[in-house]
C-alpha cells in the first residue's frame, strides 16, 4: 500500500511541475500573431482584461488547450453513447 501511494505522488508530482517550472520555450500560436497584427493596426490597443492564470510557458498552455478539448470531447462522447445505450435498451423492452 506504502508503495503504491508513493508512485501515485511521484505521478502526481511528474504532471504537476512543469506548470510551474519556466523553461523559456517559445512557441507562439494564432492568439499572439492576431495581438501582433492588432498593434501593427492599432499602436494605442490595450486588452480588454488580463488572464487568471498565465502557464509558465507557451507548450504548457498548448497542453491546457488540448487537455480541454479532450475532455470536452470526453463529455461529448460520453453523452452519446449514454443516449444509445437508452435508445437501445428501449429497443428489447
């Protein structure tokens, strides 16, 4: 059991840390080129609001992203597959 819970720690603790860990990585992504051409067209141009959370990198928030689409995705799939389960246990009543 000891060991068990240490693993899942160190998994933890694997996934978790490279949130906060700077690696000076640039990886820049359709949102920082139209802010760019905005500044080309519009010096004076301010952001309506700043980000909750700024991820220390640019891949981790790549991550974000993809991590919210597969679990929308996730969500999407799950629905689907609930209402065909529905619509064929229907089916055999």
């Amino acid at each position: 059991m000891k060991k068990t819970v240490t693993l899942i720690v160190l998994v933890v603790a694997l996934m978790v840390m490279p949130f906060f860990i700077n690696h000076g990585g640039e990886y820049g992504g359709s949102d920082n080129q139209a802010e760019n051409q905005i500044k080309v067209i519009d010096p004076a141009y301010h952001p309506w609001f700043q980000p909750l959370y700024e991820p220390a990198s640019s891949e981790i928030e790549s991550l974000l992203f993809t991590l919210q689409g597969a679990l929308g995705t996730a969500v999407i799939f799950y629905i689907l597959g609930y209402w065909k389960g529905k619509a064929s246990r229907a089916e055999r009543d």
